[in-house]
C-alpha cells in the first residue's frame, strides 16, 4: 500500500518562494510506485491550499489564480488517523480530501523551519520528516546554536547579540563591538537563512547602517568577526542521532564579498534542463509542467568536490556529523563552515535543517540519487515514530476525579478553577 504523504511549503516566511522551488524540485523526484503525493501550499498568510495546479510550478507565477483552482484545507487529527479536510465544508457529500500519513515539510526561514510549524505538526500526532521541535529552534537560532556547539567542541566564531530595543542607543553597540570583536564584521539576524539581512562593515559608519537594515528582518542580530581571507565550505548530513554520514563538499563561489540571496538564488546556471516539477501523485497531487529542477540552491556556482585536501574534507565532513548529532537533527541538513586562510582554523557558521532544494546535489557526487535521498528521509520519520511510540505519555490516573481543592486561590473549593462540589 502507498504512503500517502503531504508535502507542504510555502508559508508566512522571507524564503517563501524558495520554498516553493526546493517543494516542486523534491515532489518531482519522489517515487510515485511508493507514496501517493499531496501537495499542500502555505500561503503567507498561513492558509493551506491542495489540488493538482498545486504541484505545478507554471501555476506560481500568478498565485490568487492558483489559488481559485486549489481547494483549501486543514488537518484534523481523527483517533489514531489524521485526515485533510476541505475547508469550508460542503453541505452534502464528502469533505475528508484524504488521511495522511506522513507529512514532508519543505519549508525555509522563521515561522515555517524554526520549530512552530513542527509543533503543530506534533501536536496533530502526524509522523513529519526532518528535524524536531528542539532541533529545528536550536538550529534556526544561530546563537544558540553557537552555544550548544562551543559546549561540545565544536569550533564557531565569538559573537555579541544585540536586540532592537538596545538599537535605541546605538552608540553603545557600537562601542561594544570595537572593543570586542574590531572590523570588519558580519552582521546577521539571529534566525533567517538564504543570507537575508547579512551584510559586511568595515568601518562605525557601515556597522550603524548594518543593524539599521538587518533590524527590518529579525529583532535579534549577530555581530561576528568578519574572517577577511575566507573559504567557505558546505557539507550535507543525512541521518539522526543513532546513525548520520556526510556527503561531499561543496566551495560556493559569491560575486561579492559576502554569499548573498542573489548569488544563491538568482544567479548560476539554473536553465531549463530539468526534469518535472511535479509528480503523478494521489488525487491530489498530480502535477502537470515542467520546469528547472536546478533552480534553488542548486543553480548556485559552486565547485563539487570543493578545492581543498583530502585531510580537509574528512576533517570537514566528521565535524558536520558531529555537529548534526549534538544538535538532535533528523533527515538531511546543510551545515556551512568558513575556513580561515590567515590561521588554517576551520570554524563552524550555520546549519540549515532544512537546507535549499534539500542539499540533493551533494549527495549524488556520492552515489545517492535524490529519489533514494528522499526515501532515507522518510524512513527516518516514521523511525521516529517508531520510537516515541514506545514511550508512555500518560497515566491510568485521573487526579480531577478525586475529592481534593486543586484551585488557583489556595485550597478552596468552588473557586474561579474549581468545580461547585
């Protein structure tokens, strides 16, 4: 029997629409003998959409006209199932689109991949791939992220964390980033991907229009050194905490000083050599064009293998298994370092758990087609289900039922909490 899986993407989220080609580019390359696909697109607004237009990538570039094609809905948890259902209802006849099985969120940036869109996914009971909860925040939060990592050896970058409402002194930020860290610096907000709101200063003046823009994105930033001869290098690690390995590494190449939204998501030799973007799913999720499977991140000009020794890359790719575990990941995920051509060192810069087009293109320099990606990622779901099914989350107690003041005023019976008996 298939696996009916939803895949969902989109959302209230600066990378939206990258989300949208990572989405398409998976829902393309999933076998469709296995799982009958659904594909569910958030809108900014956080609605939910489904029908077959949904799997078609034509279909985005006028999103109220998909929209009027599409059928909204939303989950409900039903026992031990959880089913779609159309929304609003319809007065007669059937309104349960389908059950699900699994749900495959594709989803980049905060509000989607920081950990609130995999709460509600749990809350549900739905198995879901990719991080948990924990791991999703921890590893959209790059400061926190910093400090998890530093307790377990991994190397990162010292750093000060501002919030906007220090921004209302900015000469106190200031002050404080040239006496710790100096120029040039990054600054960065704490929880965005796709180098939203990253930019380099050399100088007061720069730094001061540096936070200035990030502030419009996040109300927390990094300032971090800036390392000026810098390698960046991306690995790929698929797995969770029992068992996890690396894929090749990868040397982007920017047009500018810094990797910016453009280098990665507008640039590079994207083209049209692609295969669908959809897949012949269930009822549902029958997609009917083609387009780029390059696009997203994986049109970005990049070196693979990346230009560096074979010491280095195992040191590398060991260091992103060490760092995905410590951090509770699941499935696939992209972890960037930076490495320092002044001392050599190599430092850790930031995970991506749910990485741009799902870091496909790193894996087939070693063998794992995307198709066989994509079922490992899912089987590690439904182990995770496995898992905390053998758990117990209850008791066969029910403290309610006995004779006893459990109210907020102290005791009494009969209070605003308490029941008249």
């Amino acid at each position: 029997m298939k696996i009916k899986l939803a895949v969902l993407f989109g959302g209230m989220s600066v990378e939206h629409e990258v989300s949208v080609i990572s989405a398409l580019q998976a829902v393309a390359s999933l076998d469709t003998s296995k799982y009958d696909i659904y594909p569910i697109y958030m809108t900014k607004n956080n609605e939910f959409y489904t029908g077959p237009d949904a799997g078609f990538i034509e279909s985005y570039r006028d999103i109220p006209a998909l929209l009027k094609k599409c059928t909204r809905c939303f989950f409900i948890k039903d026992g031990n199932k959880v089913k779609l259902m159309r929304y609003p209802f319809k007065r007669f006849g059937n309104n349960v689109l389908t059950e699900v099985d699994v749900a495959f969120p594709i989803v980049h940036g905060t509000n989607v991949e920081d950990g609130v869109l995999q709460g509600y996914l749990k809350t549900l009971g739905l198995p879901f791939v990719g991080c948990d909860v924990l791991s999703s925040a921890v590893g959209m939060d790059k400061y926190v992220m910093k400090t998890v990592l530093m307790q377990c050896g991994v190397p990162v970058l010292d750093c000060i964390r501002v919030n906007v409402r220090e921004f209302a002194d900015p000469d106190k930020i200031l002050d404080e980033c040239e006496a710790k860290i100096g120029y040039p610096v990054i600054v960065k907000p704490v929880n965005l991907g796709s180098s939203v709101g990253i930019s380099l200063a050399k100088d007061r003046r720069a730094l001061l229009h540096s936070l200035d823009d990030a502030f419009r994105y996040a109300p927390q930033l990094l300032i971090e050194r800036a390392v000026t001869d810098l390698t960046e290098i991306n690995c790929s690690v698929c797995g969770d905490v029992d068992y996890a390995e690396a894929s090749e590494c990868e040397q982007p190449l920017k047009t500018d000083e810094i990797l910016s939204y453009a280098d990665k998501y507008t640039s590079g030799g994207g083209g049209s050599k692609g295969g669908k973007m959809g897949a012949k799913g269930g009822k549902l999720g029958g997609a009917k064009g083609s387009g780029s499977k390059g696009a997203g991140m994986a049109s970005l000009s990049r070196k693979i293998p990346a230009d560096i020794s074979p010491e280095r890359r195992e040191e590398i790719r060991t260091m992103a298994v060490k760092a995905f575990q410590a951090l509770g990941c699941n499935g696939v995920s992209r972890i960037d370092f930076m490495i320092d051509g002044e001392t050599d060192k190599v430092y850790l810069n930031e995970i991506n758990t749910i990485p741009g087009s799902l870091s496909f293109y790193l894996w087939k320099p070693v063998g794992v087609e995307y198709n066989v990606l994509l079922d490992r990622m899912i089987e590690l779901a439904l182990k995770r289900r496995r898992q905390e099914d053998s758990f117990t989350y209850s008791f066969d107690t029910n403290i309610l039922a006995v004779d006893r003041s459990f109210t907020s005023t102290g005791g009494s019976k009969g209070g605003k909490l308490g029941t008249k008996g």
